[in-house]
C-alpha cells in the first residue's frame, strides 16, 4: 500500500470529520515536468512539420515576399496586375477593418499565394533533379559537365539547411519497369538454378503470364504508382516481412559488431550506460529533425503479434527499457524530472541489476523463446495468456520500452590466436541462447560481461544502414548480415 500510496498525486481519506486530502507535491512535480516535455516535443514536430512542408522555402522568405509586395504597392507599383484590388473587392465588410487595412490583408494573401506557388516550383524542380542519375554511372575522380551544372543547381535549391524529412516530398516517384524487362531480368535470375528443361518450363510459364496476366496487373501497378511515392514499400512490407509465419530468429533479423580491438571500458554497467545515453540522445536528435536527411528512421518500433501476421508498433516516446539479466525482467527508467538520466545515474541503475540476487519466477526465465520460434504458437500464446492482467502489463512494458537490453553473463569478442572466437561472438549475437533476446523489438542491445556489446536487429522496420548509422553514433561499426 505505501508505495502504491507514492505512486499517486493525491489521496483522500474518509474520516469522522470528513475528507483528509494529502497532496505529493514530488508526484505533482514530476506531472507538470512530464506534461511540459510533452509540449515541447509536439511544438517541436510541429515546426518542423511546417519547415519541412515548405522545403527549399523558409518562413523568413515568406516575410520578404509580403514585405515586398506591400512596399512596391505603396509605391504605386502593382506587381498583381489589379488581383490585389480583386481582392479587396472580395473580402466581406467589416467596421473593424479600415480601408488601409483591407489593402493590407489583400497583400498579404496575394504575396502568400504568390509564395506558396513558389514553393511548389521549387519542389517540382528539386524533384527533377533527384531524378538524374548520371553521376553513378561516371568514372571515378572525373565529373562531366552536366553533373557539375546538376551539382551547382542543388546547391543553389539546397542552400537552406535540411531536417532529417526535408526531402521527403520532394523525392521522385518509383519508376514501374515494362512487363518484357521484368520478365526477361526474372528468367535471368532463375537460369542458373535450373536445368534446360525446368527452364523451358518456365519460359512457358512467363509468355503465358506476359500474354493473359500481365497486361492487366500492369494497368492496376500504374495507376497505383500515379498516387504513391513509392509503389513497392507497403506491399514488400506487408508480404516480406510482417505476412511470414517463419521464425525471426535467424531467417530475418540480423546482428550488429562492437570495435573488434577497442573496448572503452570493462565494466559491463559503465559500457550499458553509455551506450544507452548516446542512443537516446540519437533518439532526440531524431524527434527534432536534426540528423542530417542521409538516412530514413520512421520511430523506434516493435512488432506486435497477430494471428494473420503482425504490425509495427511505432513509439514516439517511450521512457524506459526492458532489461534482461539471469532470466528476470527489469523496467529501467531513462528520464527524471523531463530530463535524461546522464550515463553515471545509468550506470548505477545497471549495476543494482546484475547485483541482484534475486531468482527468475516460474516461467520467467525462457519467456523470450516464444519470440524466437514460429509465429503462430507466438500469436496463441499470446492472445491465451497475455491479454489481460498482469502478463498484459508486462508485456506492454516490453513491447512499449524504447529497446530492449541485454546483460549477457558471456564474454564474447576477437582474441588474437583464439580460433572461432569471432563466430561464437556472431552467433551469440544472432541468437543467444534463444531465449535471452527480445527478436520482436526494433533491436537488443546486448552487452557482454567484458564490456563488448552488439544488437540484435528486427529487419521490418528497417533495414542495416539505419542501424549502421545509430551504430556510427555510439561508436561501434556498421552491422553484418546474419
């Protein structure tokens, strides 16, 4: 009950003389800190929503326009050819508006269109020149003339400092390929596995679908394109990824190195700590669009499991991490006051853990096996026994952590003259012991009791280079396959 009492704002008891309020102004604290770092961050995303809507522009350009048109108006210059005075006529009468002033508020709206039209210049002409491709194609160390005027002209439409999306509107529509190239690369990718005469087969199969089929399914790829950027993400997403019934373990998800002959430290909580503090100020970077837009991050996320497949769970601001040690569960939090815990408070929290002495619960400790075999006994399991209660609970607090870590009683990494010690490190990285990795959340981290760490990446969400670049941020090198 007492702590049940702290975890609360206020709380009232009914006495003889009539209700005994006690107010935590702690409690109280921490709910407006929370409330005001919430405020912040969605008056960030706002303004970035807006800067990032109106790339290559900028707000300020907007005031020079309306500075502009207004002054060369005053000046008895008009630059709309009678659409201001068009209108001033429209604007509905009102005794609070003067007549300086409706000349004023018509301005201002010409000026607005004029610049909005602007920026949809300016977009279709950025989107023109992302669509060039020469400059892949050209030997290295020369540069032709047309990709130095290509070079000049994005400089000249990129002058202004991009957020992480600026681009994103601005990016060129997905090409669909003809029938016959499709066909005809598809025949070349299966040859070499079959022979001549299962490949006769197929070359049936392909004139038949190009014949009947094809034409058809065409029509429907390019209407389909005309209102997508990207035609092929949502399906590959859907069927690749979140439709298969196979094991993430191994089939899908992949692993991320540490520096193979630098460990900053030893100290198993001092390198979790440190790790996880330049994460999360990744993460802020990330919320307020300031890494530079070399790469695409859609939120830290996890997949939920369902019975016909599984979704992404995307969280924009999660609190705390799921933390695994001997076979018991932890939720570390990462924030106090509305700020980050700094990597020695961090360390602190870590050590408690792997000083615990405490046993796993009954069926605690092989729990994560159910995310590392197939789907569907994953997706029972889960609507049986974790859909309400205290396994609900828990389990939200896994899927809803900001990742998920790992303190491994192993020690893994390159020692000169071991042999295999570079594949028990891929392998424990790759899977564990199978039931000491989280594979349904964006990544484990996972950090050896040496002070070497790596991740276990889910391959939905994203693909090596997004976790490569947060890798290159925390000091560790790109990721390998599995």
């Amino acid at each position: 009950m007492a702590e049940a009492h702290q975890a609360v704002a206020f709380q009232f008891t009914v006495t003889p003389e009539g209700l005994d309020f006690h107010l935590s102004r702690e409690a109280l604290r921490q709910l407006y800190l929370a409330g005001v770092s919430s405020w912040k961050k969605r008056l960030v995303r706002a303004k970035n929503s807006f800067l990032t809507g109106v790339y290559p522009a900028s707000p300020s350009s907007w005031m020079v326009v309306v500075v502009a048109t207004a002054g060369s108006f005053y000046c008895h210059i008009d630059p709309s050819l009678g659409l201001i005075a068009r209108i001033r006529h429209c604007l509905p009468h009102s005794r609070l508006l003067s007549a300086e002033s409706r000349t004023l508020l018509s301005a201002a709206l010409f000026s607005t269109g004029v610049w909005l039209s602007g920026v949809l210049l300016f977009r279709q002409a950025l989107k023109l020149l992302l669509s060039y491709h020469g400059w892949m194609f050209e030997p290295h160390g020369k540069m032709s003339r047309s990709t130095k005027i290509w070079v000049a002209l994005m400089k000249v439409l990129s002058v202004r400092k991009p957020l992480l999306y600026s681009f994103q509107t601005s990016l060129p529509k997905l090409p669909v390929p003809p029938v016959e190239a499709t066909i005809s690369r598809y025949l070349e990718s299966v040859r070499p596995l079959l022979d001549d005469e299962k490949y006769s087969k197929m070359e049936a199969l392909a004139k038949e679908f190009k014949e009947k089929m094809a034409p058809r399914l065409q029509k429907y790829l390019i209407l389909k394109s005309w209102w997508t950027t990207n035609y092929v993400s949502d399906w590959w997403e859907e069927y690749i990824y979140l439709r298969g019934r196979g094991p993430l373990m191994v089939n899908s998800n992949y692993y991320a190195m540490d520096f193979l002959y630098v460990t900053p430290t030893h100290i198993q909580a001092a390198r979790a700590g440190n790790a996880i503090h330049s994460m999360l100020l990744y993460r802020r970077k990330l919320d307020r669009g300031e890494i530079p837009p070399v790469s695409s991050w859609w939120g830290w996320e996890g997949v939920v499991e369902g019975r016909g497949g599984y979704t992404l769970l995307h969280l924009l601001d999660s609190k705390h991490l799921a933390v695994y040690h001997k076979g018991r569960f932890y939720k570390l939090w990462l924030y106090y006051g509305g700020q980050l815990l700094p990597p020695r408070a961090l360390q602190t929290q870590l050590q408690r853990i792997l000083d615990d002495p405490s046993a796993p619960q009954p069926g605690e400790e092989r729990l994560a096996a159910l995310t590392a075999g197939d789907r569907v006994p994953w997706a029972e399991a889960r609507a049986r026994f974790f859909s309400h209660g205290k396994n609900k609970t828990s389990l939200d607090a896994i899927e809803r952590a900001a990742f998920f870590l790992t303190l491994d009683e192993e020690e893994h990494g390159y020692v000169a003259g071991r042999d295999g010690c570079m594949d028990a490190y891929a392998k424990s990285l790759l899977h564990g012991r199978c039931y000491d990795r989280w594979f349904d959340k964006s990544f484990t981290l996972v950090v050896y009791k040496n002070g070497k760490l790596g991740a276990n990446a889910e391959h939905s969400w994203a693909d090596a280079p997004i976790i490569g670049h947060l890798w290159e941020v925390t000091g560790a090198p790109s990721p390998r396959m599995g």
